[in-house]
C-alpha cells in the first residue's frame, strides 16, 4: 500500500513540474464492480468511487491524465493508481485507455483469501477504455470499462477470479 501512495505522489508531482499544460481535479460516480469466476455465478456489486487526478497536456489533441481512485461495491473495495491516455477528438469529446492497477479489500476478498491462502493475490491489473464529454472548462462527464488481465487465484489453472470495473461519472478540474 505504501509503494502505490509514493507512486501516486510522484505522478503527481511530474504532473506539476510542467503546470502551465496541467489541470487538477476530482471524480466521483457510479461503480459496478463484476467479478468472473470459473465454476460459479456471482452477481454485480453497484457502488460508488471517488478519486484524485492531474490532467497533463502534452499537445492538443494528446494527454495523459493519472488517477488515484477508491470503489467501494457490496463487501468488496478498490484502491487503485490509473493511467489514462487521452485523445481529443473535438474540443468536448475525447476517448481514453490505460492500465489500472489496484489492490481489492473488503470482507469477501478477505474471505477468499482465508480460504485460498498463498493461492491468491489481491493485485488487480486492469486494461480499461472509455469515452469523456467536457460539459463546461471545469466539468466532465465520463464512461470507462475495465477489464482484469491478471487472475486474483494463483493456483490451478482450471480455476479462476477476475474483478471487471465499470464506471461512470463526473469530474470537476480545478
């Protein structure tokens, strides 16, 4: 947990080094956290998320924009550090994709894991894509799917968990 807090702190202070072309703000929005696992049907969980990020322009049709999220869904949580590649397509729309990478929690997570043991991971690496609307300078709304590339069991290979994210919310830049 330490390591993804130092990570997020040196994204964030690259992305001020260079703040003429950076933006900060916050997200907030709906969650739906769906996990996939072999052999057993297990619902959506709906929830929430909130979030920090910095939106650094490289050009005008090109930036990145690195996130410090937390979902929370049913029983089960997520922390993770995102990183998001940007392309305007016009002044209002832009279409997004990177790598999420996330720890989950919460009290099913921990149940699996007791039963599990060294057979799972709470690591949860995630390619997402998306679409984002800038409403107004300051507000935007935005929709991004993610889906796990890593497995959370480690062991047979017969066998496997996946965490899927959809999210869908607003942001506001400061």
């Amino acid at each position: 947990m330490k390591k993804l807090f130092l990570a997020a702190f040196a994204v964030f202070a690259f992305a001020s080094v260079n703040a003429q072309d950076t933006t900060f703000g916050a997200t907030a929005g709906l969650t739906i956290l769906s996990p996939d696992v072999e052999g057993g049907d297990v619902d959506s969980e709906t929830g929430f998320h909130i979030g920090a990020f910095a939106e650094i322009g490289i050009s005008d049709q090109f930036s990145i924009q690195p996130e410090l999220t937390y979902a929370m869904a049913g029983d089960i949580s997520m922390i993770a550090l995102n990183a998001m590649a940007k392309y305007h397509v016009s002044e209002e729309f832009n279409i997004h994709a990177g790598p999420q990478i996330g720890f989950a929690g919460g009290d099913d997570i921990d149940d699996i894991e007791d039963i599990l043991g060294d057979d799972f991971t709470k690591l949860n690496l995630q390619l997402a894509i998306g679409v984002g609307y800038d409403i107004t300078e300051e507000i935007f709304a935005q929709a991004r799917y993610g889906f796990q590339l890593n497995d959370h069991f480690t062991g047979d290979e017969d066998f496997g968990i996946k965490i899927n994210t959809i999210t869908i919310g607003v942001g506001y830049r400061f």
